[in-house]
C-alpha cells in the first residue's frame, strides 16, 4: 500500500481518488482548494460541486492544507488545471522533498512558455521522477467503475512500472510508454479538436463532417507531436486517437460542450460563465497550440480557426467555410 497524494479535487481528481482509495488499496489524501469541496466530502462523501452523485471512499482524507496533504506521501497526482499548475509546483517545491514521484493527470500547455505539465513540474519544483497520465477517460465513467485504459509515460522506466503497478486494477487498466511528449501534446491538443467538434454539433452538420475533422484534427495533432520529438504511433494509440475519439463524441466533454454553445451563435464569455468553475482546457491550450505550431514551422488550419472563433469572435460558420475551401492536398 501506498501513500498518494491527489492534488486537485476537480471531477477528475475526486474520480482518480476514487480509483485508489477502492478495495482499501492505498491511503489517498486528496486537497481541495474549495473548502466547500472538503466539507461536501467530509460530512457526505460526495464533491457536490465538481462530481455529484458519486461515493467517496471513506479511506480518502480530504484536507484544504497542502502540507498535510503532501506530508509522507510517495507519490503525487497533480490534477490542478494548466494555469495553476507552475504556482502549485512552486508551493510544492516549498514543501517537500524532491525525490517522490510526481504523475502529471493535467491536459494542457503552459501559455507562454508552450511548457507541457511534466516540464512545468520539473522547472517550478525540481521533480526529477515524472510521468504523465493520459488517456480516454471522462470522470463520471471512471468514478462509477467503468472499465477503462490510459497510457503513463516517463523517461524513467522504473517510474512508469512503479505507476502501473500501483495504480491499475480490475477495471483500471495501464500501458506504459517513454514517449512523455506524445503522451502529453496528444492529451492537451485534442481539447481543441474537440472544440471544433462541438461547433460542427451546434451548426447541425452531420456524421460526414465530424468524421472529416476528428481525422484531419488527428493529422494536425501528429504534425506538431513530431515536430516536438514524439513518435507517430503513440498518436495513433489511448493517449492520441483514443482521447480524441472519446473528447470529439462524448456528451461529457466540456470542451464540446464548448463548441455545440459556439456553434448555437453563443458568446465564449457566457458560456465559460456557466461552467460553474469547471475548466474547458482547449479554450487555453488554443493560444500555446499555435505557439508551439509557430516555433516549429507546422501548420494548423483547425486550431488556427477555432482560435479565431474563440478569441476574435469569428463566425463558427465562416470558419468552416475557410477549412472547406483552403487548396486542394494530398492527404
């Protein structure tokens, strides 16, 4: 049995708290930022805020104190959304030593610096012993116990064995990979596919046009991907193509839902107002996309207008008309 620290108590992190705390397999401390998110927890073992409606096991510990939560803990499971993410590493840094092992869970890109979280964990903390988890997963799903598969990737193959080994159960599956940059830019990029995908739901356009787009979003995923160091295939498997199937077609995607709001003729501002704190990463990670797409000479015609959707208020159906019209291609 090990000691985890969960760092974050969104849906996604309550729901991986779940998975290590069932069966009594590990003592799982989790920290809320909310103190609304620890008291839900505490007194009903349920995160009313962020995932209704599922059991917390009683094992799991919910504190608002980041010190207890990282005191003798083995590993950490950094599940704070992208933005948060180099102000927690350097809180961490602060207080604990840098030779537990750190999972990233977080899907995004550092704004700025085009970081990838296990970089940011790295450069803000000093973490040596990283890995990166990803994959098709949506929280409702995991916490409910549905059988599921993700990728942890490391340059340390003792890390991600150490991973797989204390994180996979009956219906918790885990492959490893030393592709950490495949596995992290395949997570974050296909957040803003899915974008796009919700915007071809909300102009009502049909099963033809969803098929085009998640495919040639792949092809522009695995463009820059490779450009950045990854190998194609891991694009091609859970952390790639899998995410990107599940995030583009999914109801529980909140960055389709994002998209289908757009395509309606909905503003981005009011949209993101009735999330209710919840984080749609693609609307972030659109800027670092095209970052990284410019430092490396790869060219991105979807994120290119869903960035103009997003954030110069382009028309959802003058975007589509340009990705249609652009000049013809070999595929």
């Amino acid at each position: 049995m090990s000691r985890v620290a969960v760092i974050g108590a969104g849906a996604w992190g309550t729901a991986l708290s779940i998975v290590l705390a069932r069966g009594g397999r590990h003592q799982v401390q989790l920290w809320a930022l909310e103190g609304e998110v620890r008291e839900s927890i505490e007194n009903r073992r349920t995160n009313d805020r962020f995932l209704p409606g599922y059991q917390v096991p009683e094992s799991v510990e919910v504190t608002n104190s980041l010190g207890d939560a990282l005191r003798q803990a083995e590993i950490l499971l950094t599940v704070m959304p992208s933005h948060h993410a180099r102000g927690l590493y350097e809180q961490i840094k602060a207080l604990q030593p840098t030779g537990n092992i750190v999972v990233s869970a977080t899907k995004g890109i550092e704004n700025g610096s085009y970081k990838r979280m296990t970089e940011v964990a790295a450069d803000a903390a000093g973490m040596s012993r990283v890995a990166a988890l990803s994959g098709p997963t949506f929280a409702k799903e995991v916490a409910r116990g549905d059988p599921t598969a993700l990728t942890v990737a490391s340059a340390d193959a003792d890390v991600s064995a150490t991973v797989q080994r204390e994180f996979s159960d009956p219906m918790f599956r885990i492959y490893t990979s030393d592709d950490v940059v495949g596995v992290e830019l395949g997570g974050s990029l296909k957040n803003v596919i899915a974008i796009a995908a919700g915007v071809v739901e909300g102009l009502n356009f049909g099963h033809n046009t969803a098929a085009a787009l998640i495919t040639r979003g792949l092809a522009e995923i695995t463009r820059l991907a490779v450009a950045c160091g990854a190998r194609r295939e891991t694009l091609s498997g859970l952390a790639g193509m899998g995410d990107l199937v599940l995030t583009c077609t999914g109801g529980l995607s909140r960055n389709r839902t994002v998209g289908v709001e757009l395509g309606r003729g909905r503003k981005l501002r009011d949209i993101m107002a009735g999330m209710h704190g919840m984080v749609a990463e693609g609307v972030l990670t659109t800027d670092a996309a095209l970052g990284l797409a410019s430092r490396y000479g790869i060219e991105m015609p979807i994120t290119e207008q869903m960035h103009a959707i997003l954030h110069e208020e382009k028309s959802p159906k003058d975007a589509i008309r340009e990705l249609m019209s652009r000049p013809g291609k070999e595929e």
